[in-house]
C-alpha cells in the first residue's frame, strides 16, 4: 500500500538528480516539500522546476544547520551519514528512507534489482536489453539512467522496473522487495564511506532482506552468502558447481549448451557471468533461451569499460575507467591476452593493492601511477613490476606511448576513483580517450 504523503513535511536532502526526481514526487502527492544542499545555489542548476511546484530550498550553512523537525528525511544516494547535512538529521531523530525506498513505494510493477561491487550497469543493461527484444517491457533504472523514483512515475506500461542498486542506496532501505534479487560478486571498496568491509557488505545484502520463498535469488555460486529465504539459481565462470557455468566455449545451463561466447560482443570470464546473470533472470520470468541469447549477444560494452580507442603502431589502448576498485582492476588484467603497460591509480579509498601484486607480476610488465595514491601503490607493487609516478593522466599516457612494445596493450584501469583529479570515472575516461586520439602515429 503506497503511504500518504499529503501534508506531510518532509526533507529530501542532495540536489542531485535523484533528490530532484523524489522532490517533485512528493510535491505531487501533496507533501510540504524541503530540499537541503550544502553546496551554494548558484553551483545547483535545475531548481526552477522544483520552486514552481512549491519545494522550498536550503543551501549551504543553511541547510547544514536546519533546526526544523521534519515527519521524513528522505537521503539521496550520495549523502554519506558522516556529513554534517545527514548529522544535523540525526541528532533530531527524524525518521528517514532513501530515494530507492521512496521510489520503490511507488512502483507498480515487480522489480528486479542487481547489486555487486563490479558488474552491475552492464548486466542491468543486459537483461533490460533481453527483457525487451522478448516483449517484457522493462527499463534499466536506479543506480544508472533514471532513479527509480522518476521510473517508477511512468510504470504503467511496464512487465518490470529493471534496478541497480548500489551499497550507499540500500543503506536506507524498509520494505525494498525485489522479486528477483541479483548479486553479482563482492570485494572490498568504499572503504573511505565504511568502516570495514563487513559494514559495506551488510550494506549490500540488504537486497535479500524482504525476499520470501515466492521469490528468486541469482548469485555467485563463488560467494559465502547466508542462507536465503528465496529460491536460489547459480552461476560461475570460475567453477562447474553452479547452475549456469562455462564450458568449451558456451555458457552451460545444467551441462547444456546455451550461448556460444564467439556470438557474443562481450569479452572475459567477467563479462560471460554477467550474461549468465541475465540469462538466470529471464528464465526466472519464464522465457526461453532461444528468445534470450540474441539479444545478448548483440550487446556492446558501455564506454569506459574495456573500451578499445585505438593501435598505433602495433600497441592497442584500453579504456577501463570504470574500474574504480580492485576487484575491477583484476578483472581487467585477468581479461587481457597481451603484455600490458597499465595506467592506474587515483584517490585513497583505504584499500591496500599488494593483494594482487602476484597477479600484476605476471601481467604488467610496467605499471605507470598518478594521483594521490601513486605512491603506495609502488611500494605494494615494487617487487611485482617496475613502477614510475607520473604528474597527471597527459604524463602517464604519452609516457605509455614511450615505453610500450609492438603487441603490447596500454591499459588505463585505475583500481580506484577519481575525484582527487576528475569529475568522475567517465569524466577521467573521456579525457584518456581524447589524449590517445591525440598521439601522433608512429613514424612510416
């Protein structure tokens, strides 16, 4: 039963897109509407729409300092507890939801949501793409694309909300109930957001918390998951124990043949359990996999993720900016077939690299660092390659150029993110992509 917001004082706190989207929600269904920002208002485009439909709007010291005592705060993805908007909430004791709750109030249709620490946006992206080349119309949503609380305003159309769902969004979750629950893989990351690794993964599994029996659970046979109320389907790139596995070049379901890896646009053991994630799904939703596989396989890669730019005399160059935690950085080396220069590196997230020192010895013959972690990345990896700093990604990538051999990959993976020197992942990725563009080819 979706509440009744009406007359209802209630804050949403971040400006983002996702705050926006659950403001106007709520102003629409005739609750007293606040929305806080610690930023400035001139550094907060887009807010006239949220004036005309009566959201009142705090920003800076303001905000931060609120005295008024709300019925709910509803948080954005990206508030952090820790930050003093979030604090001040605290203190009074107002009860609050996140914009993924709000949204999933709302929702008419089932959803499906895919959580994991690496993988996520393409296998959202994958089985909205299958969903809807079999006629269950769907849209990837969440975490990517729309906030579930704009598509959950314009589902009635819709056979399911397909949701990616991320640690910081199911932090505040009540009643989130997928039907079918999706979870990709874990490793340590957001380790500057959480206090250890068991707090960021209790954060995720949180996913399973309103499944019952009725309901399906896809995930890694890999993982040590507790036991789950839902029924479970497997899947392993890595093991023949699940469900889904690999074998002779196909992704099995049961020893059976079902997609031939060749067909498909998407590369590396990483990429075919992804597949194998969608593939659970539909046949959760009772489709065949004939009517599964094509679509699939004509998927491409989101930029950022593996993105072949260019060769230039011999050396190809790899965008994978959206590794921006180990375990991606490992998928990446682990999916390269060539010696490899790596470009890596970025922000302090609290995590240690030596972890995969012995991974980097057999792959990276040198490894070129910048930002703010450079430094302790070397001494993880000083026995493991040879490694140079450089002043910034422009240093790093005519540097590469330099010392990279015919038949070598120039790999740009950072391991980490990237707000000590970019806007973000894409952000740094564009900019790798235009610097390769720009390098001279070699001399005839």
């Amino acid at each position: 039963m979706t509440p009744d917001y009406k007359n209802k004082s209630v804050a949403v706190l971040g400006a983002g897109r996702s705050g926006k989207a659950a403001a106007l929600l709520l102003a629409e269904e005739g609750a007293r509407v606040t929305m806080l920002d610690s930023a400035p208002e001139e550094k907060l485009p887009g807010l006239e729409p949220l004036r005309t439909r009566g959201v009142y709007l705090l920003c800076g010291p303001l905000a931060e300092e609120d005295p008024t005592v709300y019925d709910l705060g509803v948080y954005s993805p990206g508030i952090d507890p820790e930050l003093a908007l979030a604090k001040n909430f605290s203190r009074k004791n107002i009860p609050v939801i996140g914009e993924l709750e709000l949204g999933f109030q709302f929702a008419r249709v089932p959803v499906i949501g895919i959580t994991g620490t690496n993988g996520k946006t393409t296998t959202t992206e994958l089985i909205a793409q299958m969903l809807n080349a079999c006629g269950q119309r769907t849209v990837a949503c969440g975490n990517i694309g729309k906030p579930l609380v704009e598509a959950a305003r314009e589902n009635d159309d819709l056979a399911a909300l397909t949701v990616e769902v991320s640690s910081f969004q199911l932090e505040t979750t009540r009643e989130f109930h997928p039907e079918i629950s999706v979870w990709l893989n874990f490793a340590p990351d957001h380790l500057d957001r959480y206090p250890s690794v068991r707090e960021y993964r209790e954060a995720k599994l949180r996913i399973f918390e309103n499944q019952t029996a009725a309901d399906t659970a896809v995930v890694n046979v890999a993982e040590n998951l507790p036991a789950l109320q839902p029924r479970v389907i497997t899947f392993s790139a890595w093991t023949n124990d699940g469900d889904f596995s690999l074998g002779d070049g196909w992704i099995l379901f049961r020893q059976q043949a079902v997609l031939q890896l060749s067909q498909a646009q998407l590369r590396g053991p990483h990429n075919a359990e992804n597949m194998m994630a969608a593939l659970a799904v539909g046949r959760a939703r009772g489709l065949p996999f004939d009517a599964m596989v094509p679509p699939l396989c004509a998927y491409r890669a989101q930029l950022h993720r593996l993105e072949f730019i260019r060769a230039i005399g011999g050396v190809e160059y790899v965008n994978d900016s959206k590794a921006t935690n180990l375990d991606a950085l490992e998928k990446a080396l682990l999916s390269a077939t060539r010696p490899i220069v790596l470009i890596a590196g970025g922000k302090d997230k609290g995590f240690a690299f030596d972890t995969i020192a012995p991974l980097v010895a057999r792959r990276v013959r040198r490894a070129i660092l910048i930002g703010e972690i450079a430094q302790r990345v070397g001494h993880d990896w000083r026995e493991a390659t040879e490694c140079e700093l450089a002043s910034s990604l422009g240093a790093a990538v005519e540097r590469a150029q330099a010392i990279a051999h015919d038949g070598e990959t120039v790999l740009f993976s950072p391991g980490t993110s990237s707000f000590d020197m970019f806007k973000s992942y894409a952000d740094r990725g564009d900019q790798f992509r235009a610097l390769v563009r720009g390098l001279p080819d070699p001399p005839q």
